[in-house]
C-alpha cells in the first residue's frame, strides 16, 4: 500500500516537476526575447 | 498544422488532459477490480504501461522527425525531435520510478539486470545523451544534424526494450498485452488502462504543443544574437 501511494505520488511530481520546467522555460525564453528586441529597436534608432 | 488549429488545441489541451486524468484515476481507483494475488500494488501497472508506450511512442516522433530532418533540413523537425526526446525522458523516468516500486513488494527485490531492466534503463540513458549532446555543441546545424543521427540511431533500442520478454527469459512479468495464448487482461482492466492510456496521450499532446512553442522561441533567439554579434 505504502509503495502504491509513492508511485503515484512520484508520477504526480514528475509532471508537476516538468510541467514548471516548461512553464519557467518558456518565461524566461520570452523575457530573453522581449529583451533583445528592444535592444535591437534601440540599436537602430 | 494551420495557426487557428494551433491556438484551439492550447486553449483545449489542458481542459481534455484534466478531464481525462479525473475520469482514469476514478476509474482506477474506484471501479477497476483488486488483482487476486498481487492485491492493491497491481495498480501501479495502470500508471507503468501507459508511460512505457508513450515513452516509446515519443521516441518513435524523434526517429521519424530525424529522418525528416535530415531529408528537408528544414529546423522545424528539429524542434519537434528535441521536444519529443524530453517528453520520452519524462515517461521513461516514470516506467523506471514505479517498476521498482511495484517490484520490491512483489519480488522482493527493488532492481535485477534482467533483458527489460536493464533495455530500458539503456534507452533512458541513450535520450540523456542525446539531450547532453544538444547542449555541447552551439552551432544550430551541426547541432541539428548530429542529434538527428543519434535520435535515428537511439530507436533502435526500443523494439529490443519491447521485444526483450519475448526473446529472453525475464524476471519482468511476460507480456499481459499481445502476448499471445493464457495473456490478456480483464474487461474492467482494459478500461482502466485505456482511460490512463487516453491521459497520458492527451498530456503527451499538450506537453508536446508547449515544447516545440519554447523550442522555436530559442531558434528565434538565438537566430537575433547572432545577427547583434560583431562580425569579424
């Protein structure tokens, strides 16, 4: 019984633990983005 | 896949996946039947299965986008094999997580190198490495092309991993599915597994949408630093 509950239990952290790592991922891919961007506009003027 | 598709299934993935992982645990839990001489622990089976097919289905997207890769050139099928590989290594971890949880109170062991184990153990291995590869090296078509080979090369190890139980003697249980005469599973069984098999599908999907989402934001990224850099 104990072995059920940490199965499941590891199958719900290894996709919550996956699930932050795509949603951190693309955060910070975008703050990257928008950033370079800018600074891209700025260079140009 | 046409853009207003696209943005449907971001708005409808989540729904359908939350939808689909109540209905499987309900079922699993609450309507599915105890197994007669395993008991309660059975149940991992309903979450290990399910991973491993998927697991094998996500690296089966990474073999055929490599190929298409390698045939187009064009980036995009890269995006889609990076993006297929991680989410491989997601399901694979959870075969790896919960088999030993099911076999330590069932064999009494928590591990043995045996032909299923020690496969899959393997093709967890071979998708790190190809993700390790992808991070060592920094130009985008050498990247492309080197991971394309590894992600073709890799499969190669899945029909063994599902193949090894029917070619060597194992301590892994003999195939319940398509494992020819005295296997099979009962009805309420088969329910269960399908409505886990239909969750871990639709996760798959929208794991898989986010991915490649992020993956073209990286190629978009790293495409604008290379036009600031200073030319020499």
């Amino acid at each position: 019984m104990r072995n059920l509950f940490w199965a499941y239990a590891a199958v719900w952290l290894i996709h919550l633990g996956y699930l932050f790592r795509l949603a951190s991922g693309q955060k910070k891919l975008s703050d990257d983005l928008a950033a370079l961007k800018k600074s891209v506009v700025e260079r140009e003027r | 896949m046409g853009k207003r598709t696209w943005n449907l299934a971001g708005a409808l993935l989540p729904a359908i996946t939350a939808a689909l992982l109540l209905i499987a645990f309900y079922v699993v839990f609450l309507e599915v039947p105890t197994e007669r001489t395993m008991g309660v622990i059975q149940r991992i089976f309903y979450v290990h299965v399910p991973s491993a097919w998927i697991s094998f289905f996500a690296f089966f997207v990474v073999f055929v986008s490599s190929l298409a890769y390698l045939a187009t050139g064009q980036a995009r099928w890269d995006w889609a094999a990076v993006s297929a590989a991680e989410i491989g290594l997601v399901y694979c971890s959870i075969v790896l997580t919960t088999g030993p949880l099911w076999a330590k109170p069932v064999w009494g062991i928590w591990w043995t190198w045996d032909a299923r184990l020690t496969s899959t153990l393997v093709l967890f291995m071979i998708y790190v490495a190809y993700l390790l590869l992808r991070n060592a090296v920094s130009d985008p078509s050498r990247r492309a092309n080197l991971a394309a080979a590894v992600g073709i090369i890799g499969f190669l190890d899945v029909p063994i991993v599902y193949m090894s139980i029917r070619w060597w003697r194992t301590q892994h249980p003999q195939p319940v599915i398509a494992g020819g005469a005295g296997s099979g599973l009962d009805p309420e069984m088969w329910r269960g597994f399908l409505w886990c098999l239909a969750a871990f599908l639709s996760l798959f999907a929208w794991y898989f949408r986010e991915r490649y989402r992020m993956e073209r934001m990286r190629a978009e990224l790293e495409s604008l630093q290379r036009e600031m850099s200073p030319r020499p």
